[in-house]
C-alpha cells in the first residue's frame, strides 16, 4: 500500500469537464480533485479518455464545458506554456525528447519556462543571465542525481535503452521543479526492473519534493502499490474514485476491465 503523506488541500479541481471532437465525446461531465502531496491514479481501460483528461488540465485541449481550478486560480482556456509556468509539467505516452542531445541538455530544456532574461542578456552572456544559467544548471545537476544518471549525462538520449529515455523524460518534468507532475503511463514498455525503479523514483519526488503527482497506469499491481487514490473512467464518464482497496472491489470497474455489456 501506499505510505503515509502529509496530504494537504485540493491542489487541482476538475468540475464538469466535457470534451467532444466532432460528435464524438472523450470526455462526459467529469469531476474530481487532486490534494497537496498526494499520488492520484486514473485508470481505466483503452479509450477511456485518460489521456484526454491530461491533455484539459495542461492545455492541449480546451474543453467545451466545464472548469479546471489550479493552486486556486479558476481557468477556461489555458496554453500549456502558461500551465507550465504556473507550476504544471507533463510527460507523454511516447517518449518526446531530443534524440541527438544529450541527457544533460534534454533536463536543461524543462527549465525553460523558468528562464527570465531575455535573449539579448543570453547572448552577451554576462551579469544577469551568466547566473541564472548557473542556478538552471545547479537544479539540472540536482535532478541528475537524484535520479542516478550521472553515467549518461552527456551521452545522447536517443543511445540510451528504453527505460533510461523515460527516466530522462521524469527529469526534464522535473526540473521544471514542478507543483504538479501529470505522468501519462511513466512504466508503459517497461520490463519488471524497470518498472520497480521507476515507482521508486515516483514514490520519491513525491516524498523528498513534495510533488502532487497525477498519473494514468496499466499496471494494476503498480496503481495499487503507489496511489493513495484511484478515479477510474470508461467510455469518458467517471465510474468510480476511491481509495485503491476501494476500487478494487467496485463491480462496475471489475466490468469495465473484464468487458461485461451494460446491459
């Protein structure tokens, strides 16, 4: 089971969210929240409109109904660079990053959204924007460590075996430093190490950053290891939400799973 966490208040509030494209709906009338600190699962079968859902809260889609209130600040429309600089980072089902970059420089590109000074300073290269260079690359260090890839830091990513290129990816998340982190399937293709040290690596930016982290999950054994609580979707409506045990249990997502007809 998940260990115990200083939860906090809602971070992130969902209410209502509809999402159609064209007449077909991925999302219906969906309505959860996220609290401080907090692992949250969303799980569901193929189609559900798990990554949808992602996709709202961080701005690649613009619901038609509905509201997403972050850090109490209620929004409609939002650009995933506003998300991000409010504190929102997101990694991806396929794994996005520079190939021909190395380790290094792919976790330096999640600090962009924090850069201030413009390109004039960056140029000349000197005063202000000499040192903040310096504090981006103290905080990309720090994340390098953190996730033990001092060995691959300037080896470029796309070298690296699959496992190390996600791992890579939860660091360019994470050096946004950010308030929330949105992981869309973190341990998808991943062999059972693999997958053991990234819900290691999870459970620990949880614990020692203190991120809120929101994550979509096949894995049930892995759900139900690192989640303090589960929202389950299915054919884009909320079917259930509850502690792991919780739902679990529940008949209609034991349904869902095993493709009973809704008869």
């Amino acid at each position: 089971m998940a260990h115990q966490r200083n939860i906090g208040d809602t971070i992130l509030s969902v209410e209502n969210i509809s999402l159609a494209f064209g007449g077909v709906k991925a999302l219906t009338d969906v309505s959860f929240s996220v609290r401080e600190h907090e692992v949250f699962a969303i799980i569901g079968p193929n189609g559900a409109g798990k990554s949808s859902m992602l996709n709202c809260i961080n701005g690649f889609y613009h619901p038609q109904q509905g509201t997403i209130t972050f850090k109490g600040k209620k929004r409609r429309h939002v650009r995933p660079s506003e998300a991000a600089r409010e504190g929102i980072a997101r990694t991806f089902q396929n794994i996005a990053l520079f190939t021909g970059m190395s380790t290094l420089d792919n976790i330096m590109t999640g600090r962009n959204t924090k850069m201030t000074k413009g390109l004039f300073w960056q140029a000349l290269h000197v005063g202000p924007a000499r040192n903040e260079e310096i504090e981006h690359r103290n905080i990309v260090e720090e994340v390098i460590d953190f996730l033990e890839i001092e060995a691959i830091r300037k080896t470029p990513v796309g070298t690296l075996p699959y496992g190390l290129q996600k791992r890579v990816e939860l660091g360019r998340a994470l050096a946004a430093k950010p308030d929330l982190l949105l992981l869309d399937e973190p341990m998808a293709g991943m062999n059972m190490e693999e997958k053991q040290d990234m819900c290691r690596f999870i459970l620990d930016v949880n614990d020692e950053f203190g991120t809120t982290i929101a994550l979509i999950e096949h894995d049930m054994g892995v759900v139900m290891d690192i989640s303090d609580r589960v929202m389950v979707l299915d054919y884009g409506r909320k079917i259930a939400e509850g502690s792991p045990d919780n739902v679990r249990a529940n008949q209609d997502v034991i349904d869902a799973y095993l493709g009973v007809s809704h008869d």
